[in-house]
C-alpha cells in the first residue's frame, strides 16, 4: 500500500468521525437511550470526570477493536483506526480542552474559528435539559447568528429568562 492510501483513509475517517460524532450526539446522548450518561456534562460537575465521559471510552474501545482487526486481518482497518484516534485527540483538545476548560490554564478564544467552535458549544449548553439544543457538532460549528436566531424562533431561551426572572420575585411565596 503506498503512502496515499492510509493518508486517504485516515483523512476521510477524520471527517466521517465528525458526522458520526455530530449523529450520536444530537440522537443518542440527547435521545432517550443515552440522556442518563450525557446529562452529567449539562449539569455542573465536581471533579475531574463525570459519567458523560463513558463515551470516549466507548469510541476508544471501538478505535482498539479496530487496530486489532487491522492488524490481523484487514490492514485498511487499522488506518480508520488511526483516523477515529486523531478525530479523538481533536475532539479532547478542542471540546474538553478549549470550550469546557477542562485543562489548568483557561484560555477563550476572541476572534476566528475557534472563537465560533466555543460559542457555538457555549449556545448548546444555554438550553436546560434535552430538548432545543443547537450546534451538535465538535469540529464543525454553524454560524453563531443562525444558532441565536433558532434558539429564539425555539422559545426556549425566553422561557429560560422567564423561569430564571419568576426564581427572583421577591413576592413569590412558597405553597
């Protein structure tokens, strides 16, 4: 196999993992099968993990699975391996690392990309619970605009205001 091919391979399962990624975020960890592991990273955590992170462990059991049958039986595999162990590399570095500060150092970007990939995340973590989130991807963010304009066709960001401005009353009195 030349030099090509596994460069190829590894590319394509790169994006591929995006897809994939974005499809198990958006209809499994915010479905009903998997909303009690993902729940802990909507939620404020206390320590280094939370269940949430059984997922990378997941994808990294498959990436190992892979690497195992690419080494005994199909040589292909073990570059998609390597493709789906740099998607998540990219995926530690930009979501754990860079939009949920989950290093010692804090840095939030101000300008570019990067700034776009953490408001994007940021805006997906507004919403309370499950339901109306935006921006289900790791590595590919939509416009800020467009998330902000469908969270506020949604409701759920007023309601968000309105539950948070009632918690405030000083004339609500408990029942």
């Amino acid at each position: 196999m030349s030099v090509i091919g596994p460069i190829l391979i590894v590319v394509l399962t790169v994006a591929v993992m995006e897809g994939v990624a974005y499809s198990v975020h958006r209809w499994i960890m915010h479905g009903p099968l998997g909303w009690g592991w993902h729940k802990s990273h909507h939620e404020e955590t206390h320590g280094p993990f939370e269940k949430n992170d059984l997922y990378a462990v997941i994808f990294a059991a498959l990436s190992i699975l892979l690497f195992v049958i690419g080494s005994r039986w199909w040589p292909w595999m073990w570059w998609v391996a390597v493709g789906m162990s740099v998607y998540g590399v990219i995926y530690f570095v930009v979501h754990d690392g860079l939009v949920h500060q989950r290093w010692p150092f804090r840095y939030i970007p101000r300008r570019g990309y990067f700034r776009r990939l953490y408001q994007a995340h940021r805006l997906h973590h507004a919403v309370e619970g499950r339901d109306d989130c935006v921006s289900f991807g790791f590595v590919y963010a939509p416009p800020v605009d467009d998330l902000k304009a469908r969270l506020k066709t949604s409701g759920v960001l007023a309601r968000r205001q309105s539950r948070h401005r009632d918690a405030w009353r000083p004339d609500r009195g408990e029942d």
